[in-house]
C-alpha cells in the first residue's frame, strides 16, 4: 500500500530518464504508471462529474414539484402524477447503468458463453421497441443460419441498445442487418435520422457524451458506451459510418461461433 502511495503521489511529478540502462529503463517504466495512474485518476473524476450533473438535474426537477404540490401551489393531478414517474424512471435508468457500465468494466460481470443464432437474439432484442408509447418499424435482414458464440443477455443489450438510439434518433424505424464476414459476423443498425458528424463518432461512444441534437430525445449517454463494452468483452468491434443519403449505420463485428475468443 505503500508503494502504491507513492506511485499516486507521484502521477504529478514526471520522471526524466536519459541513460538507457536498467536505471533509465526502470525510470521509463516509472513514468509510464504515472501516466496511467493519471488517466485513471481523470476518468474517475470524470465519473464522477458526470453523475452528479445528471441526477442533479432529475432531481431538483421532482424536488421542486412535489414542493409546490406540499404548498398548495401545484395540484396533484394525473400529469404532474406522470411526469414524476418518468423522472423517477430516468434516475432509475441512470443508477442501473451506472452500475452495468461499473461492472463491466471491473470484471464483475463475466460472460456466459453459449451458441446464440442471430437471426432469433435480433427478435428477441426488437420485438417491443416503442418511442413515446408509439410501436416503431423495424426492418430485419439477417442472413440464415448464423450464430454467436458469446452472452445472450449482453448481446441482447447490444442489439436492443443500437436498435433503440436509432428508432429514437430515426424518426421511429430503423433497418437492421446481419452478414457472414471470413470467420465473424457482422451487425448493422441503420437509421434515417440526422447522422452523426465525423468528428463526434468516437466520442458519442464514450459514457455521458450525447450531441447536442440528441439532448431533448431521452437516454443516459451510457447506452452506446455500455455495448462498446460488450462488443470488446466478445473479441469484438464497433464502427460508426454515414448511411447515404441520410442518417447513421453502426457496425458490430463480432467473432462467430466456430472462432476461439481469448
């Protein structure tokens, strides 16, 4: 504990190392923790940065509510009944990813590996998409036969979380694929919304990162965050591309059922 102390301390001061001895090979090392210790250290502050502003906000929203309804100010009718709910349901929403996204990350939430077909986990992750209360068109095209050697509970949050920003995103449809690519399969979700800017598609996986166009439409800014998670977990990669002539395509690739995942 000590040692690791010291190592924290340490993040601040850089270590110069000039000889290319065992010394200066050491030194190197040395500063390479540092630097990572440092990142960890940013993360966490940012972590908690971010939870903080977005149960803030809910919050203070129903704090204000239920004291003009104490007050006599507001009547508790069945509107300001519904739209607690709905904040009560975004804080619950929030806290269970938090925690998802916590989990994945430290390991604590290992993979249950079994054979999932494809065609059978994207029906499963589509059948009760809705927006505002609204059935959603989903338009599926998955090529026969294909299976997953991977978590069927993580993956369906893949499918459902992708499928779920574009309905969302896409004014209410979106399209999704699924191809054989050599030894993995590949997984596409399409929309017809805005799209994403270039310079913005490695960020909008990041956790609580959402553009500024997609702030009034709901969400965490932790679902896309939450399947990059998964998609490595698996052996697995996320791209974000144009879909000509207008919106957003995600592509998953993931290791298909006959290929060995370290």
């Amino acid at each position: 504990s000590g040692f690791l102390a010291n190592c924290v301390t340490a993040r601040r001061s850089p270590v110069t190392a000039t000889s290319r001895d065992e010394v200066g090979e050491l030194a190197r090392t040395f500063e390479r923790m540092r630097g990572q210790l440092a990142e960890v250290d940013r993360q966490r502050r940012a972590l908690i940065a971010n939870v903080s502003h977005e149960l803030r906000t809910p919050l203070a929203v129903l704090r204000a509510r239920f004291e003009n309804i104490a007050d006599g100010v507001e009547p508790m009718d069945p509107s300001a009944v519904a739209a607690s709910l709905a904040e009560i349901e975004r804080l619950g929403l929030l806290v269970e990813r938090v925690l998802d996204l916590s989990r994945l990350e430290s390991g604590a939430s290992p993979l249950h590996r079994e054979r999932v077909e494809v065609a059978d986990l994207v029906a499963d992750a589509t059948r009760d998409l809705h927006v505002a209360g609204e059935p959603v068109a989903v338009t599926v095209d998955i090529t026969p036969g294909l299976f997953i050697d991977g978590d069927r509970t993580r993956l369906h949050q893949v499918v459902q979380n992708l499928a779920d920003n574009a309905v969302r995103h896409g004014g209410g449809r979106c399209t999704v694929t699924a191809v054989p690519l050599d030894d993995r399969v590949l997984l596409t979700v399409s929309d017809r919304g805005p799209g994403i800017p270039a310079p913005e598609r490695e960020r909008v996986l990041e956790r609580f990162y959402r553009l500024d166009s997609a702030r009034g439409a709901g969400g965490t800014g932790l679902g896309l965050a939450i399947v990059t998670e998964i998609v490595e977990l698996h052996g697995g990669t996320i791209q974000i591309h144009d879909h000509p002539p207008r919106g957003c395509r995600v592509s998953v690739s993931l290791p298909s059922e006959e290929t060995d995942v370290p």
